[in-house]
C-alpha cells in the first residue's frame, strides 16, 4: 500500500511550524521562529509553501507603529496534520508487527 505521508509535511521545517501552530490559536512570526529554531528567512519560506497549500493563514498588521505578522494554522492544516502523524503511527505499528512476525526485537 502506497505511503499517505503529505508530501509537504515530510520536509521537517514545514512539519515543525504546522506542529507548533496547531496547539495554538495564531503565533506571532518571532514566537514561532524563536520555537522552532530557524531564521526568520527559513520560516518565511515555509511558511509561504503552507499558505499556498491553503495549511496557514498569514495576517499582517501592527502593534504601535512596529508591523507584525502572525501565522495560524488553518481547519486543512490542522487536519493534514493529523492524517500526515496518524500515517507516521500506521507505519510504526506495521513495523514492530513486521518485527514480530519475523522474531525481531523492536
């Protein structure tokens, strides 16, 4: 059976970001750099490949006279998300059951 893994979420800056923005409601784009541990370019970039796949929403605006971007993870990411881990979990239980099967330890 062909893998389910969303090809987007298999590139591990994307999947961080879509991981860290789906326990929270939006996250300020220093918060989520800072968290996930990438410059300010990496994320940018990231995070434009999951606006274009409709997985975040970016917002845009200002706190006093400093401009500020916020990302939040969309109903599609959110869901992505849990398809891409349930995936991720699908192929671990098939390997340790391979495993076992075969007298591997796990």
């Amino acid at each position: 059976m062909p893998s389910a893994l969303d090809p987007l979420l298999q590139h591990p800056t994307r999947l961080t970001v879509l991981a860290f923005l789906s326990a929270c409601q939006e996250a300020e784009f220093g918060a989520v750099r800072d968290h996930c541990e990438v410059s300010d370019s990496v994320l940018s970039k990231a995070a434009t490949a999951l606006e274009e796949a409709g997985y975040l929403a970016v917002k845009k605006g200002y706190v006093g006279k400093r401009p500020r971007t916020w990302l939040t993870a969309t109903g599609q990411g959110r869901a992505a998300l849990t398809a891409h881990l349930a995936e991720l979990r699908r192929l671990v239980a098939a390997a340790e059951e391979a495993g076992a099967r075969h007298g591997s330890a796990t």
